[in-house]
C-alpha cells in the first residue's frame, strides 16, 4: 500500500491517477482518500528514482475532453486478477546489474496490482544440441527468477511441463490464431503461484506427444499459447459440444485473469520508422498501420547511394508512406549500451546485419498483432529495451546488498557495502521533453495506459532541452502498441492529395455515400455538448470542404474546408487567384471516448502528418478546456484581439502577429468563420 500512495501521491496529473484507481482499485479505498495532496514517501522499499516528481508542461499530459469525464470504479478485491504477459528476449546477453533492475521494475509492477508471467527467448541459434538449447533456456529461466526472488519474498518460481505441442495444422481462423499446435496442459499451475504473488517464470520447453520426448519450441509460439489460455481460449472450450456449457466456462475463465499487456523486452528497443536513423514508432496504431510498417520493414536492402540520399520532401513523403499515428524521435543516445546488438543500427542499410534486425522487428510486430487480435480492445503491447526497463537512473537510496552474481549465486559478500558502481550507467545525454523527467515506460503504462510521448506531439517538442541548468534528458525506445481503430480519410490523401476546389475539381460533398451523415452530425453535437443548425451548417460548407477524417466507428473525427481570407469571395471560382487557407472546422470526439484510446491523437495526426503536413489553421473559444491540448500540438498560437478566440497553427515559419502573408490569412479566416450552433451563442464571439 505505501507503494501505491508513494506513486499515485507523485503522479503526474490527478487524472491518471483516477484512471489508475478505476482499474487497480486498492482493497481499502479510503487508505487512497487519506493521503495527503503531494504526499512522497521517501523509502517504500523499492527504487522509484525521480520517475514521479511533480512536472509541468507536456508531462501534465492534458487530454482531449470536452466538459466533465466520469467514469464507473472497478472494485480490484472483486475483480480478476490483471496481468502483464512478458518476454524477455537474448536474457544471455543482459549483464547482471541490467536485470537486476529489470527484476525490480516486475516487482514494482506486482506491487502496483499487475501480475507478470515471464518468458525467456534465448534464440540458441549457435547452440546446436537440442539439450544444450533446452539448458540454456532453463538456467536463463533461472537467472531471472532468482534476480525477482532477490528484490521481492514472495520471490519467484520456474514452472517446467506447463506446454504440450501437437501436430495440429493452423487455426481456426486464417487472421486469428485461437488454436495452434501448442497449448497450456496446466492452467491451475499458472494461477497458482500468480495468486501467491509469485513470478512465474518460463523456459519455452514442451512435451511433444508425437515423440513423447521434452523439446525446445518458439518464444513467440509459447506467448501465444499463454495468451490463449489467460483469454480464456482453451481448447477444451473450443470443442465443447454444449453451446451453454462453452459459454458458462468461456465466462468464467475470463473472470479469474485479466491479461492487460504484452510486454517484449528486445535489445533492438522498439519499432523502427521508414526511411529514419536511430527513430521508432511511439504509437503503432495496428488496425491502420500494421500492413504498411510491415512492408516498410521488408523492403529490399538499398544501395550506398539511395542510402545517403536527402530525404524526401514531406509532402511527398506523406503520398508514398505515411504513419498517421506515429510520434517520431530520436533514441541513438540509447544504443550505445548494448554494442553487440546495436552495431548494425547505427549503419546504414547496406548490411546483412540490418536486414536481420528488420527481420526481427517484423517479428515482434507480428507477435503483437497475433496476441492482440484475441484480447479485448483495451489490452495493449510495450516494445522497449532491457535498459529502458531496467530504469537506468541510480537509486536514491543506497542498496543495503550487492546484486547475485551473473551464475545466480545468491551470496552476499557484505565487505561491498553499497554496491552503486555495479548499476548499470546512464545512457548519454539526450535532448528531452519539455520539463520531463525520464520515467520508466512499464512503470508510466500501467498508470497512463499511454505512451511516454504523446503520440500527436510535434517532433521539436519531444526533443525540446529544457531545465535551469540546461540539462538534456535521455529518450525512451518504446513502441507503445494497440489493436487500435481504423482511420478513413475522404478522399485519401495519399491516392488524390487535397487540393482547393475548382469547377475542374469541385469539393466532396456530404452526401458522398462514403459519408454517414446522422453518425457525424451526431459525433459533433455529442462531442461539443451543443445542437448544430445542419441547414446553416451544410450551406456554409458544402462549396469548401476539403475532406473528412474519420476513426473507428464515427468514434472521432474532423472536418476540414478551404477558406477564403477574402471576405467577397464564397465560392471557388475558375481562375481563382485568391488563397485558399486549410482550416480545422471540426474536431470532434465522442464523449465516451474522450481521454482514453488516443482517438483525439489518432484523429489529430492523420490531418497534421498524411492531410495537411504543409500545415493548417483553427480557432477555439479562449475558455475552452480542450486548448492546452491544442496548445501543445500548435506550432503557433495567438489570441485574436477583440474577440473571444484563440487561434492555432501548424504550418512552420509562422510569425504571430505579422499581420500580413499567411499569419494575416489565417487571422481573417479565424475571425470571419460563422458558428452555426442551434443555440445561436457565437454572436457573444
């Protein structure tokens, strides 16, 4: 419990911890009602290092939510029991100080109400014996359970004979891997030690009943069958002949586990971008991005020319690849720990080397997108490395005992004292975010369910060196990752760019049978909490629309038009010669929707990075809740004098207050667009 009220006495924003409450309710709530505003403790017994100070700015992470955002608690005493599925790849490779404090953060994770189930992935691809394969595996297994077991009583525990492997073909269905020839035999032997608050630990080992001998199978095929079974999928349910039967236990199996996270810990960190040196994907939207990453992944190696090549321009770049939901940023400063994996990364790609670590990559995407597809929408996947995890900042506290030793022996040799220069060191410098302090990503995902890094935010400011003294922060390599929604964009940008309208070329209207007209016009007046005039509004817009974004099920979305700063001219004429601005007219989430899922990031940066990567413009009412979100994503903002708005900007090279050239256009448009809201309220603007 102290560790609770230490973390959430420190957490960034009280909303996270509110949704924190509402999924990991304590036993006791009001020990949560009592505790002090800013309360830190400063030993609960663990290293938190400065991951939860107090910040400000970016770290305060403002949502998109309009109006109040109540949502229904989760009492945790009666609910399943949430755990985290991890897998821990190369564990050979990892120095011992690095998984020590690897093993600390599942502790800290166990302590805060998520469970983990540890996998090792040894590859063994230069170990040719079967047997010597299965032992590697085994002391690795070990090496990891006693690194838990020296931070936490409850300890850890290796559990052996927990898979059978058949010659079973295939699944049931080609895009959802419900069964496979690997399966769970033991579910009670999992539960187990899960309930005591044990780690269970597993070497990827199964009895094949074709040879009734123990053999060495895939990592990955291990995760998907652990992921089977903790979702309820079990084989025995599957073919059950009675429907009722099947539903009863199908409901039952669900209720005792609740498989939260994938988590993968690979020394190559997360996802890389197309085209980028040393960046990753902060976000992978998969329901949008999976298909296009993974054939940007298996692309052909490029020659030295094309590799040292300028990069494309951004607008073209946006037609021929565009990741609509991923933040970029730069994470060399972190592959210089691990040299033995990371040379290759920081080559160009022209090697063998890089084409294995695609390889790799696509696999750790695949596994994802396979464990994903049979969870509930709400679980999610962490890409990082064993660094990151291992929170590399020293503790404040001095440690009372010297780490095991690398053969896991577990004596302590008391002459060390404190053995601080065993800790791993901090990486190099690297620019940070604003006034953030590096958290650990695990730590800062089960609180959040988010990205370190705010998925919509600019790329200036994820790299942003701020402080008193100047200090840069390290980057975190993580690729956050859920099944996500689709995003429809009409017309698609990357096949027909948008264009201002012409007699040639008019504007799509809203009765384009790709459009639902209801379903909009319902996303927009639930998400502004007001009645829209539709005759008003469909008169106003329909000779300037410039194209619509929708995510999910009309769960989010904007409206963009082409405005004319030109008060006289309304419609787009042959020959026109006067600009036409882009111009956000709606953004709009569903209120049930709001502050969770990354809708409003998925929407926003659709429009900024494939819609309107040469920038766009918008105003918000200067008391609108929604404007620190858009304060921070804006590249420019001003507040238009003699009237109520505020007015954003993305385009760069923007000089606010100008008065003349594109920061003059955008003025006019803010200050001459007519609300159209049944109420009639904007003449108070």
């Amino acid at each position: 419990m102290e560790l609770v009220l230490d973390v959430l006495g420190s957490a960034a924003t009280k909303r996270e911890a509110k949704s924190y409450l509402s999924r990991f309710r304590s036993e006791n709530p009001k020990d949560v009602q009592k505790m002090p505003s800013g309360a830190r403790k400063s030993d609960v017994g663990v290293n938190l290092g400065n991951l939860y100070l107090p910040v400000r700015a970016i770290d305060q992470s403002p949502l998109f939510v309009q109006g109040h955002n109540n949502r229904p608690s989760v009492d945790n005493k009666l609910g399943p029991l949430h755990t985290a599925l991890v897998k821990i790849r190369d564990p050979q490779s990892i120095d011992q100080s690095t998984l020590q404090q690897v093993a600390l953060t599942l502790v800290q994770l166990s302590r805060l109400g998520m469970s983990s189930v540890v996998v090792v992935d040894c590859g063994c691809d230069n170990v040719k014996s079967d047997s010597d394969r299965r032992r590697l595996a085994t002391e690795q297994a070990d090496r990891v359970a006693a690194a838990v077991e020296y931070h936490d009583v409850q300890g850890a525990r290796r559990l052996d004979s927990i898979f059978e492997t058949s010659a079973i073909a295939g699944g049931l269905l080609s895009t959802v891997k419900v069964r496979s020839g690997t399966r769970v035999t033991n579910r009670n032997l999992l539960l187990t030690p899960l309930r005591k608050g044990k780690v269970p630990v597993i070497a990827p080992v199964a009895f094949a009943s074709s040879t009734q001998a123990l053999v060495l199978i895939p990592a990955d095929e291990a995760i998907l069958a652990l992921t089977r079974d903790l979702a309820g999928l079990r084989p025995q349910l599957v073919l059950d002949a009675d429907p009722r039967t099947v539903a009863k236990n199908f409901d039952m199996t669900q209720k005792e586990v609740s498989l939260d996270r994938l988590i993968l810990l690979d020394p190559l960190g997360g996802i890389p971008a197309p085209g980028k040196i040393h960046q990753s994907h902060v976000f992978v939207n998969l329901e949008q991005e999976y298909e296009s990453i993974t054939s940007e992944l298996s692309r052909p190696l490029v020659d030295e020319a094309e590799a040292h090549s300028p990069p494309m321009d951004a607008a073209v770049r946006s037609l021929t690849y565009s990741p609509p939901t991923s933040q970029l940023w730069d994470a060399s400063s972190n592959f210089g720990n691990r040299n033995q994996h990371h040379a290759g990364s920081i080559t160009q790609r022209t090697g063998h080397r890089i084409s294995a670590e695609n390889r790799t990559h696509i696999k750790n995407l695949r596994l994802l997108h396979d464990t994903l597809a049979i969870l509930p929408p709400s679980s999610s996947g962490l890409l990082t490395t064993p660094e990151t995890a291992a929170n590399p900042e020293r503790p404040q506290h001095p440690l009372r005992q010297p780490y095991p030793t690398a053969s896991g022996d577990q004596s302590r040799d008391q002459s060390h004292g404190n053995r601080d220069h065993d800790l791993p060191a901090p990486p190099v410098a690297a620019p940070g975010v604003g006034t953030r302090k590096q958290r650990n990503p695990l730590i800062h995902n089960l609180l959040t369910d988010k990205p370190v890094f705010s998925s919509s935010l600019p790329s200036e400011r994820t790299q942003k060196t701020t402080g008193t003294a100047g200090q840069s922060h390290a980057i975190v390599p993580a690729t956050f990752i859920k099944r996500g929604m689709p995003v429809t964009m009409i017309p698609d940008p990357r096949i027909q760019p948008w264009r201002p309208p012409t007699a040639a070329n008019p504007a799509i209207q809203l009765s384009d049978p790709r459009i639902d007209l209801p379903r909009l016009i319902h996303l927009i007046e639930d998400s502004f909490g007001r009645k829209l005039d539709v005759q008003h509004y469909l008169s106003r817009i329909s000779p300037r629309i410039a194209g619509i974004i929708i995510a999910g099920e009309y769960e989010g979305g904007a409206l963009l038009t082409w405005e004319s700063p030109t008060p006289k001219v309304a419609r787009p004429q042959v020959g026109m010669t006067a600009p036409m601005v882009p111009y956000l007219d709606k953004f709009a989430v569903l209120k049930r929707s709001q502050g969770a899922g990354g809708v409003a990031d998925i929407v926003f940066t659709a429009m900024v990075r494939t819609c309107f990567p040469e920038g766009v413009c918008w105003r918000s009412r200067r008391d609108n809740p929604v404007n620190k979100w858009y304060f921070e994503r804006a590249r420019g903002t001003w507040k238009i004098p003699e009237s109520n708005w505020t007015m954003f900007w993305t385009t760069e090279g923007v000089q606010a207050g100008e008065g003349t050239g594109v920061f003059g256009d955008y003025e006019a448009v803010c200050r001459g667009v007519e609300p159209s809201w049944a109420d009639k309220k904007g003449v108070v603007d």
